[in-house]
C-alpha cells in the first residue's frame, strides 16, 4: 500500500486530547504509506480538489460544528470512496448541530453512565466504569476484528443512538444499576461499520484517553479499523 493520503482532522473538546490520540496513529499509517496531512478544523472537508485525493479521513473531533460547505464536501467524498475512521467522542460525538453528520455516522453518542453518586469527585473519573466489549460471533472473520475476543476495559461506557444501517461488530451492555432511572439493561453497539455510496465508515466507542487507546485491543481494531475504511 503506497501512495496513499490521509487527512487528520482534530480538535473540539480537549478533554479527548485530540492532538496527542492522533499522533498515536500517525505513525501507523506513514508506515503503511501513507502521507498524513493534519487539519484541526473541518475547513479542509470544504475544497473539493482536496478531498478527491485523500483516501483515508481519520477524525478526532468533538462535539464543535461543521458549515453546511463543509458536511456536504465530506459526504461527498465519502460517497466517491473516502474512508473515514474515528474513534469515541471524536466520530460518534461531532457536531452535534448537524443532523445530517448524525445519518452519515449512523450513531450518536447519548449518554456514559457514570458511578455511584457517592463515589464521584467533579472529575472525569466520575464516568470510569467497568465494562465488556463482547464480539459478536458473525463478526469473527470480519478483518477488523478477527482473533479479538470480548475484553474489558475501565472507561467510559458509551450508551449510543443508532440505526439499523449500520454492521454491528461487538457491543457492550449497560446494565440496571439500583440508582439508575432505566428498567432493563441496554446493549449499544461499541464498534460498527457503515458504508456509504462508494466509501467505508467505520467507528469504535471505546477511545476516552490515550491509555485506553493503547490497549492493544482497542489499538489494533483502531489501525485495522482505519486500513479497512480507506480506499
């Protein structure tokens, strides 16, 4: 694989660190021959002439906004075969005043539950909880996640709104806690995939901070995730 171009886009809250998660995953992809190019707005989805070259949109930003330019120069890249690749608040928590952002994905972050009112301090530890990441069976042989089994983390636990045009790989499960308000525990998916005209979609929840990220579960669905969406 030579020859090929990313775009990075990141910023938004910097709670997600956006620079220093991505630069985790520069190096993978100049690896594997691509030439990365770092943007930290959505400006860049804006030029047309660009976005024809870039093969790979890694993004990495939260909740911000995007023009209405710039949405319709990056679906329409994506319809003509960009990939796009992100993980947690930074794909699945952009732009939150663009519902049309919200259809391209396929899912929207809600809620993470957080612990026990008791336990909670004002920080973002708050919403560290303990979790699993299970598989789902047909995915074993999918690229992404084939040879992965269910594993656990200590992070946020994403509750996300989605369609049902979406490919599911594994999810996760928030169950009823005694002083949770819902009724019966909630599955949402934790890594899906969507396609869209010619291009590839793909998202994984987990990603809050860069040691989750460096998981080596969630980093190898991440630098599989984002090979599997390029063109």
């Amino acid at each position: 694989m030579t020859g090929r171009k990313a775009l990075v886009v990141r910023g938004g809250w910097e709670g997600h660190a956006p620079v220093a998660a991505t630069d985790l995953f520069v190096p993978f992809l100049e690896e594997h021959g691509y030439e990365v190019s770092r943007a930290d707005s959505p400006a860049p989805y804006a030029d047309p002439e660009f976005m024809a070259g870039v093969d790979l949109i890694v993004q990495c930003y939260t909740m911000g906004t995007i023009e209405p330019a710039e949405f319709q120069g990056l679906e329409a890249a994506i319809r003509a075969g960009t990939g796009m690749a992100g993980w947690h608040g930074g794909i699945a928590d952009s732009f939150r005043n663009s519902s049309d952002y919200l259809h391209l994905i396929g899912g929207q972050f809600a809620c993470h539950p957080g612990k026990h009112p008791a336990e909670r301090e004002g920080s973002q530890a708050d919403n560290f909880v303990p979790y699993t990441v299970n598989m789902l069976p047909e995915a074993s042989g999918h690229p992404i996640t084939e040879g992965i089994a269910d594993f656990s983390l200590v992070t946020e636990q994403y509750w996300v709104l989605t369609d049902d045009y979406i490919d599911v790989l594994a999810t996760t499960t928030q169950q009823v806690r005694p002083w949770d308000p819902w009724h019966r525990d909630v599955t949402s998916p934790a890594i899906w995939t969507r396609r869209w005209g010619s291009g590839k979609i793909f998202v994984t929840t987990p990603g809050h901070s860069l040691d989750v990220l460096q998981d080596d579960n969630v980093r190898i669905i991440v630098e599989r995730g984002m090979l599997w969406a390029s063109r």
